[in-house]
C-alpha cells in the first residue's frame, strides 16, 4: 500500500494531505457516517487522553514470535515423524498441517489510534481484514487435517462414520470457499472492503454487506464445528480396537482439543471493538493466537503419540 507518511495528520485530527481526506472519507463511509465532512477528521475515534502508558507492541511481537517458533517446532517433529516411522502413512492431513502454520499470521499493533497517522491506519486496517479471511481459511484447515485422521480411525469402525467425516469434510469445503467469496465480494467494488483510501476515492459510497453479521455467522459456525468435531472421536474411540493406553492418551489429546473450543468461544465472545481499536484489538489478538497455535498442537499430537510414549517408557526405565 504506497503511503506518504511524513505529512499525514494523526488519526482524529483534521486530515493534513489530499489522502488524509480520501482516507478519513473511506473510513467514516465504512462506519455509515456518509454525510458526516471528512475535513473534520476520523471523528469517532478515540482522544489523545494525556494519561503516561506502556506500549504494548513489544510484548505483542515477542509473543508472536515464540508462538510461531513453536508451532513451527511442532509441525516440523510432526513431519519428521511421519517421514522417518516406516509404519505411518503419510497422509493428506500433513498438507493441511502444513498450510496451516503457514497462513498464521497477524498483524502488530499496541498502541493507541491516536499516535497513528491516517496512512499508517489504513495500513492497519488493509492487514487486518485479510488477516480475517486468514483466520477463518487456517482455522478451516487445521479441522481439515484432524477430521482425516479421525476418518482414518473411522475405517476400523462402521460405514456411517466414514460417512459422517466425509460429509464433515465437505461442509469445511463449503466454509472455507464461502468465507473466501464473502469477504472478497463484501463490497461493490470489492477492493473497497479493505482500501479504505480506494473507497473514498469514488464518486459514490461502496454498496457493502454488514460485516458484523458476516463475523458472526463465521465465528459461531467455527466454535460449533469445533464441537461437532471434539465429539464425534469419542465415540468412535469406543468402538475402535487399540491398546487401552494408547486409546487412554488420544482421550487426553481430545481433552486438549476442548481448550480450542474454548479458544474460539472466547474469541467470539470478547470480539469487541472500541473507538481506540489499536489498543484494544490486543485481547482478541490473545484468543485468536491461542485458537489457531492450540489447533496446530492438537493435531499434531496423534502422530507424535507413539514418540511421546517410547519417551515416557524410556524415562521410567532408567527411574
């Protein structure tokens, strides 16, 4: 996104640059406020209050950055087991994995809106209604990659769990390629969903969907999918022949699953945005971190069952 960010005047204030206004337009277009003169400035955003504080930036990026380091850790053993244990199949759910942890990414911020520029917020904004559609693509994938070994379970059982995954696996299909085409056609012209500088560029306000339902309707298909998911492998656990050990642990794994559940509730629950949306957006950047890293943890875990526990024997041998 080119930018001039030397002369651009900081969000509430009056715009500064012929893109200021353009941008302040987009925004206040964005909000509903199509009547409202973007010469005023971003006026819905939050005041420049005097009070001291701490960025939170660095603590943002030096928790992303140990977040990735061990999903990338973990993805990597993962692999490494698949392709060094002659006995495993390596099966299309590793793809999934791996393009899992390659989506995750997310946006930086921690600092108030007020001590950002219009070109410095708009940047903000661009990065974060792709990372959105991230979001809910690696999301759809990790359940992708555990429903295929769930299926892989279900082959030792009936015909109608088979049924079931696949069926299952269709309707991620379906919510991966309806959150691509909702977001990317969100707003005629659809570039206007993420340029707030494009969309206040035109002669007439972008017609957009309500992007509020559009989250909810993703977020609460996500936790109950979840759910969904996290079930069915109990009761095909049950059914299934196996060493009761391992049987025991792969319940511990699905234990674990409900923590991203609980992940994606929480995210859901807490998605709130205030007029200071840099500084805020933190916690809901917490609960989207946990949902995704906890998702790839859990997936991976079924493969690296069998390294944990010859792990485990090896420790109580030498005891």
């Amino acid at each position: 996104v080119p930018h001039n960010n030397e002369s651009s005047a900081h969000v509430g204030s009056p715009p500064n640059t012929q893109r200021d206004w353009y941008i302040v337009r987009g925004l206040l277009r964005a909000i509903g406020l199509v009547d409202e003169d973007p010469a005023h400035g971003y006026v819905v955003a939050a005041v420049d209050t005097g009070d001291e504080f701490t960025s939170k930036r660095p603590g943002v990026i030096a928790g992303l950055v140990i977040v990735l380091v061990a999903i990338t850790g973990v993805t990597g053993a993962r692999l490494a087991m698949r392709a060094s244990v002659s006995q495993m199949r390596f099966g299309a759910d590793d793809w999934a994995t791996i393009a899992a942890a390659l989506v995750m990414a997310i946006v930086g911020g921690g600092d108030h809106i007020w001590q950002h520029t219009y070109e410095e917020y708009n940047i903000f904004n661009y990065y974060g209604t792709i990372d959105k559609l991230i979001f809910y693509v690696t999301v759809a994938l990790i359940k992708t990659s555990l429903t295929l070994f769930i299926r892989r379970l279900a082959d030792r059982t009936s015909l109608k769990w088979r049924w079931f995954c696949d069926l299952f696996l269709f309707t991620l299909a379906v919510y991966i390629i309806g959150a691509i085409f909702w977001f990317c056609f969100s707003c005629d012209p659809a570039r206007a969903q993420w340029d707030r500088l494009y969309g206040g560029q035109l002669d007439t306000p972008a017609s957009c969907v309500n992007t509020v339902l559009q989250g909810e309707v993703l977020n609460i298909t996500h936790v109950v999918q979840g759910v969904i998911l996290l079930s069915s492998p109990v009761v095909i656990l049950w059914k299934v022949r196996m060493n009761s050990k391992k049987k025991m642990r792969l319940f511990l794994i699905w234990a674990v699953g409900l923590l991203v559940v609980l992940f994606g509730l929480m995210r859901m629950l807490r998605t709130n945005f205030t007029s200071d949306i840099t500084w805020t957006y933190t916690e809901l950047l917490v609960w989207t971190t946990l949902d995704v890293s906890v998702g790839i943890v859990v997936i991976s875990l079924p493969v690296l069952d069998a390294w944990l526990a010859d792990g485990a024997r090896k420790a109580m041998t030498k005891m």
